[in-house]
C-alpha cells in the first residue's frame, strides 16, 4: 500500500497533513529528493543522501534528522508499503512559522510518500518521447534540487500541448537539460553530456550512466554542446531517477536515426548495475 510521513508519524498518504503557515507550501522554501526502490531497496540512497545535505547547506537550512535517522525511516517507510518497486519521495521544508520572508526560528518539517514507481513497457522504451526546446528562465543555482519548480512545471505543460513529451531548456543556443531530467547524445560513438555545473541538476541516474560508459570504453565528453550539433546527433537520450535512459526520437522537426546502439547498451548496463546493486 502507499503510505506517507509527516511531523514524526506514518499516516495515510490521503490524510490532510499540511499547515497553511508551511513554508514549503507559501514560499517553496525547501528541498526534496526521489528515491527508485528496486525490489525493496532503496536505489543510490547515499548518493541521494549526500546531494540532499548539500542542497539544504546550500540554502542554509538545518536538517531536523541526522543522516541515519532519515535512512531509518526511508527503509521503515518501504517495509510499511510492502511494495517491491517503489518510489520514494521525500522533502524538508524551513518550517512552520506565520509568514515572513526572512527565516523563522522553527525546526524543519521533513515530509515523505512511498509510492507505486511509474514501470515503462519495453514499447515505450523502444517508441522514445519527442522533446522540445525551450528557453531557460530559470534561476542560476540549478544544481540545488529546490521546491521552485515552476519553470519546469510551466515549460513541461507547454511541451505536453505543444505536442512534445518533454522540454529541454536552452541557455545562447547551448542544450542544459529538460525539465525534470539530463540529456545526453551520441555523435560517431562518442557519448555527450553538458557539464555538471551550477546550471544543472547534478543527477544520480547521469553519473550512473556516465560510470557505466567509462565501464564499458565508451569515449565520453562533458562539455557545452549546442542546438545545432543536438539535433544532428546520431542518438539522444534522457535520464532521471524514474524513467532511467529514455531514447529521444525526435528534436522539434528532427528526426533522430532508428539504429541506437549506444543507448541500448548503456541501458543493458545500466539494468545490470542496479541488479548487481540491490
């Protein structure tokens, strides 16, 4: 079953739990994390761990559990659901306190769902989405995974009636990522990805990927890559946590080629990876 927490306690995940004065809720004053659980294990927990606490010190605020306290209640969280394939939510928020801009001397509020994961058939892996490019107008400190999600909430619903599955944001013609995912292409075998720099989100499933490349010699290059040379690329795929290496079929008007070895075969490491890891 789907089962949440909140201020200490399981509840139902439907029960009403959130105070009008939460920060999270009137200034998205917070950060979260997602977790793929696979066969009742939690998937790159410390890695997750590790960018949750660097994404609170970077916005200053206090994780109201130590490290191992967090773990505990992820894995309590996971044996309530009795779910096998389960993904897991969880965020930290500034608090509980009358709204005021500047920060209120309360603890932080951490908040978790363990749900059903999204499953993707084989057809739609082999079919891939079609994306869109879209200017990115979002703040400079992407790499902090922040409750401020507008942007990429408005971006990804203008894909969606434009047509497209995904949106990818664009900075002076140069490709970033999409709105809840990285992006990678290939160009006469060789894999490309942008850098991990403050414009992106420095995603767990994008190293993974990157680690599985280096494993099986497959030449890779992190560097600024612009529309033109993304749209003339050989494959194009995206990655997150939830959908894991999703080929992209086509750019805008491009279509991209058929033939996608390199992404077939990082996606055959990549499901052996997590095997081997859970």
């Amino acid at each position: 079953m789907e089962i949440a927490y909140y201020q200490n306690k399981f509840i139902d995940v439907d029960s009403p739990a959130l105070p009008i004065d939460e920060r999270g809720h009137q200034f998205g004053d917070g950060v979260y994390e997602y977790i793929r659980v696979y066969d009742g294990t939690p998937l790159f927990l410390d890695e997750h761990l590790d960018r949750l606490e660097k994404s609170a010190a970077e916005i200053k605020l206090t994780l109201p559990y130590r490290r191992d306290e967090i773990t505990g209640i992820i894995y309590e969280g996971i044996k309530r659901s009795s779910l096998k394939e389960a993904a897991v939510y969880f965020q930290i928020t500034r608090g509980i306190a009358p709204r005021n801009h500047s920060f209120p001397n309360v603890k932080a509020v951490f908040s978790m769902t363990v749900k059903k994961a999204t499953i993707f058939t084989d057809e739609a892996r082999t079919k891939g989405i079609s994306v869109m490019l879209r200017q990115d107008e979002r703040w400079a400190n992407c790499f902090i995974k922040s409750l401020n999600l507008l942007p990429n909430v408005l971006s990804k619903q203008e894909a969606i009636e434009k047509g497209y599955d995904e949106a990818i944001f664009v900075h002076e013609d140069f490709v970033r990522e999409g709105t809840s995912c990285n992006v990678f292409m290939v160009k006469d075998g060789t894999l490309y990805t942008p850098p991990a720099t403050r414009h992106i989100l420095h995603g767990i499933t994008r190293k993974a990927v990157l680690d599985c490349a280096r494993e099986y010699n497959i030449p890779v290059r992190e560097q600024a890559i612009n529309t033109t040379f993304f749209k003339n690329c050989d494959e194009a795929f995206i990655t997150s946590t939830s959908i894991e290496i999703m080929p992209i079929y086509s750019i805008e008007d491009q279509i991209l080629p058929k033939e996608r070895p390199v992404t077939e075969r990082l996606y055959s490491a990549y499901q052996n990876f997590y095997k081997q890891e859970v």
